[in-house]
C-alpha cells in the first residue's frame, strides 16, 4: 500500500459515499455507472473490506469505511490545494493601481511589502498621477475607457459620489486635524498650546486640485477663531509636501490624520488641539466590474480592506 494508491479507486469511492448513488457519482466523475462500481470493488479487494451495505435503492457506508472517508475526502482537498499552489507558483500575474501621488507616499508605500511578501508572484505596478482626475472632476464620473486606456487594474479615488461602471469598497473615512511639529510646541519665543497660539505661525494650506480638501477657512469658523486669516500662509500643490513642510517646523498644517499616521507614529507631527473633523469624503479602492473577480485584483481588494479594516 505504501507503493502503491489507487486514485481512480479512490476517486469512485469518494464519490460514491458523499453522493450515496454510483449513478450520481458516474455522472460526476463523467464516466458509467459500471465503472464506477467496478473501481469501488477493486478498491474492497485492495483492502480486503467490503465498503457499503449494497441495499435496494441505496448505498450505505460500513462502520469500517466510515472510519476512512473522511481522511480520504481530506486527502483530496489537499491534492487540490497543493496542485493550485503549483499553478499559482508557475504564473506571475501583473497589477497596475492607480493612486494620487501623496497617498501612494503616505499611505501606500510603507505597506507595500507586507504585499508583496504575502503574493510573491504578483509584479505590482504604482501609477501615481493626478492626471487621471481633471482639476474639480468628481472621481465617480471617470469613464471606464479611463482604465482600460491606461491599462489600470485597480484606483484608489477620494470622492463622496457614486462610481458609475465600477465596483467600489470604502477604505476608510477621513478625519482632519492641525498637525504640527513637536518643536513648535516648545517654541521659546510663541510656544503652541491653544487655538489663539496660531496667529504666531504660519499656516501650510494644502491646495491640491481634489474636491473636499482640508480648508483652514471652514475649520477656524468650527475653532470659533475668527481674528486669524485663513488665507495667508504657505501654500503646496501636494499633500505630502505640506506635511513635510510641517514635519520640518515650517507652520501648522491642516491635514487628513490618516494620511499623516507615520509622522505621527514615530513623532515628527503632533495634534496641538481640536477639535478634529470628520469629513463627508472617503477614499475608495476602485475596479471595473467585468475584471473585479481576477484574482490579483480581488487578492489586492481584500488585503487593502482588511488592512484598513481597523
């Protein structure tokens, strides 16, 4: 037995018992009833045991191969597992996703190689644009030759309306704060310690093109500041340029929190004060519905939302 394993016999078997009927199991495995059956009786002769309790309109399993068919279905799923794992080894997939170029900064590229270890065999491409979304055009409105023009699998838009064309999962809402470096906090001539602190420093205004950007005029009226202007400062056509600009001491920056969690993790940017405001928008990971189900796409899909499933 150890040189030798019946697969066919085996096979007959399995199917026999899950379905109860050597029709049903001869209709599965595309072969006769009577082969079928005879597979199940070379397999009784190999083991010297007779099988099922041949009854009039039915098979019923003896005690003895009850005892195996459950490692034997086992045994199969298995063999399935590790064939699908030799394919999947033998096929490199490709996957180009599109993001803005501060998210892919911020929030992307530090978590890419946590992908990248879990799907070895999948060559993934970052396309970081504006271009794909006009100045003031709402993300939902891109039409779907967009993608396929540019041969994107997957984007990842900010936006609050519907996605014609696509599927669309949320990632995660998004929070604005003031975010600063921790040296203003001490600085020796205006330390930062409250709201009215600000008219000290300079404000850094994020003015990318994106509907829905943090705006210092609508988060001072919600401070109840009124005697700041909220149009001097600095400006950046880049989020990731505003934040380092805050990182190095420059102002105060009024950020999406999310996309500032490294800075914050290890300490370059700190949350002076609120009050923090959620916004009307999210960022959406975003597929064509006719390739959503390709499984780098999916494989992607479900690793971004798991991740930010927290």
């Amino acid at each position: 037995m150890a040189d030798y394993l019946p697969l066919r016999a085996l096979k007959a078997f399995d199917a026999t018992a899950r379905l109860g009927s050597f029709k049903k199991a001869a209709d599965e495995l595309h072969v006769t009833t009577g082969a079928v059956s005879q597979q199940v009786k070379t397999l009784e002769d190999i083991l010297g045991v007779k099988l099922f309790h041949r009854l009039h309109h039915s098979l019923e399993l003896i005690d003895a191969a009850k005892a195996g068919f459950g490692k034997i279905e086992s045994g199969f799923d298995l063999l399935n597992d590790a064939m699908q794992s030799i394919r999947d080894c033998d096929t490199q997939a490709a996957l180009k996703v599109w993001v803005a170029p501060s998210f892919a900064s911020k929030f992307l590229l530090p978590k890419l190689k946590h992908f990248s270890n879990l799907y070895p065999n999948t060559d993934l491409s970052v396309f970081a644009s504006d271009i794909m979304i006009g100045s003031g055009e709402a993300a939902g409105m891109i039409p779907a030759k967009s993608f396929h023009k540019k041969d994107i699998d997957i984007g990842i838009f900010y936006g609050r309306s519907e996605f014609k064309d696509y599927r669309a999962d949320k990632l995660f809402g998004v929070d604005i704060v003031p975010l600063c470096s921790p040296t203003l906090i001490c600085d020796s001539g205006h330390p930062l310690q409250n709201v009215e602190d600000m008219m000290f420093h300079s404000l850094i205004h994020d003015d990318t093109a994106n509907e829905g950007r943090p705006d210092w005029n609508g988060w001072l009226r919600l401070a109840g500041v009124h005697h700041i202007n909220a149009d001097h400062g600095i400006r950046f056509n880049q989020v990731s340029l505003a934040l380092d600009a805050a990182v190095d001491g420059q102002g105060i920056v009024l950020g999406i929190k999310q996309l500032a969690e490294q800075e914050l993790k290890n300490g370059q940017l700190v949350i002076p004060f609120g009050p923090e405001v959620t916004l009307d928008y999210a960022y959406y990971i975003v597929s064509l519905k006719d390739t959503q189900n390709e499984p780098s796409i999916r494989a992607f899909r479900e690793w971004l939302l798991e991740l930010t499933a927290g």
